[in-house]
C-alpha cells in the first residue's frame, strides 16, 4: 500500500511539472493605432526580415502549478509589428530573404529592420497553469542601406491577467504584454532621428488678416507666430523683409 502511495505521488509530480501548455499570444493589432499626439510620419522606406528559424521558434517559459507554456513569439508578434512600422513609416514591406547590403542600394529601402524578442512569464497561480505575469522584450535593430546600424530602440511590454481571464483567455497576459511592447516601441521609433518627416496636420502658415495693422505691430505679430513655432524662422526672416519693404 505504501509503495502505491509513493508510486501515484510520483506520477502525479511529474505530470505535474512536466507539462508545457500551448497558449496563443498574438496582439490585437486594433490596438496598435496611430499615437495621437504624434507629429509626424517618417518618410522612408523600410523593410524588416525575421529569418525562418526564428518564425519557427516555439519557446517554453513558466506558468503556475509547477506547469509551463509553450508558443511562437515571433509568429505571434509579427502581424503586430507590421502594423506597429507602418504607422510610423511612409513604406513597409517584409523580406522574404536575408537583406543583402550594399552601397547601390538595389531594393530601394532606406531601412532594414530585424526584430529581436525575450520573452518570460511566471504566475502566483499554484492551482491553475495559465501565467499571471508575461513580459516581452523587443528590441529592433535598425540599419541603413550599406548594413550601418542607425539605432536600436529597445523596450519591454508587460501584461498581467486575473483568475478569471486566464482560464477564459490563457494567453491573455502574453496577448497584453505584446501589445504594450509594440506600443512602447512605436513611440520609441518617432523619437528616433530617421528620414525626413512630415506633418501629419498641416498647419495653416498664412497670416490673418490682422497684419493690415501697423508695420510694429504686423512685425510683433509674425514675431510671435515664429516664437510659438507656427512659422520657421526662413518664413519669419521673408515675411518680415516684405514688411519693411512697404515702408
């Protein structure tokens, strides 16, 4: 009888700790929209190239109970990041091979960029296997037509879900970990020095009527509007020397 208990304690371990679970983490690219306060669009094109054994890669991290889950975080993150560029640039397209670097710059692309992905999860949940806690680690590593690397933005997304999200949904705290990593990765593409960029909303740059007024006044008045950023200083130094010259 002892010998029983001990044998069905046993199997009972490893069936508990040795299960890794499939979970589905891919973002809901309907979150991954337009920043509102962005000002402006990177005019470049770009193309990005994950290579095959990283589509193909199925990684296994914790999840609670003892259990692990397994999933493709690349697979998974790539529609997300398709979106996530192409609200930051004028073009994107994906690779369908290795970029070839050179100075001709015969695929017409200002940028190739290559993601890089860590991912980790881990769950206070001792009962139930699906994660609490799931974070993405992304970087993209940026390069120019020659293969110069230009920048390489680096964020992490993290996502959590309650007990009764994870055992309706149970990569729902992967799902939330890479949305907030592509999110936190747009941002970090805006702020890079990158191409040209135009206005989103164009600024209407015409005087009002109001610089009918005295030419101290019209003066003051393209003054500030250079100052508050509505007119360049090139417009400013153009429109102030059509003013003088009506004196």
């Amino acid at each position: 009888m002892f010998l029983n208990k001990v044998l069905f304690s046993s199997v009972a371990l490893v069936i508990l700790s040795g299960c890794a679970h499939p979970i589905k983490i891919a973002p809901d690219i309907a979150k991954i929209e337009q920043r509102e306060n962005a000002s402006a669009h990177i005019t470049a094109s770009v193309g990005y190239y994950i290579p095959p054994e990283l589509e193909s890669l199925e990684v296994t991290t914790p999840g609670g109970g003892g259990d692990n889950v397994r999933y493709y975080p690349y697979r998974a993150i790539e529609p997300g990041f398709t979106k996530m560029l192409s609200n930051v640039f004028s073009g994107v397209v994906k690779l369908p091979a290795a970029p070839v670097f050179s100075g001709s710059n015969t695929q017409r692309l200002d940028y190739i960029i290559q993601p890089q992905l860590v991912t980790s999860s881990g769950s206070t949940g001792f009962f139930t296997w699906p994660p609490t806690n799931f974070s993405v680690d992304l970087t993209s590593n940026i390069r120019d037509a020659t293969g110069k690397m230009v920048a390489s933005p680096r964020v992490v997304g993290v996502g959590t879900a309650e007990t009764g999200e994870r055992l309706t949904e149970h990569g729902i705290a992967g799902i939330r970990a890479m949305e907030d990593a592509l999110i936190k990765m747009q941002a970090a593409m805006q702020e890079q020095k990158l191409g040209s960029q135009e206005p989103i909303v164009t600024i209407k740059k015409s005087l009002p009527q109001s610089e009918s007024g005295s030419a101290t006044t019209r003066l003051a008045h393209i003054k500030g509007l250079m100052e508050n950023g509505t007119i360049t200083k090139n417009e400013y130094d153009t429109k102030r020397k059509e003013i003088l010259d009506t004196l």
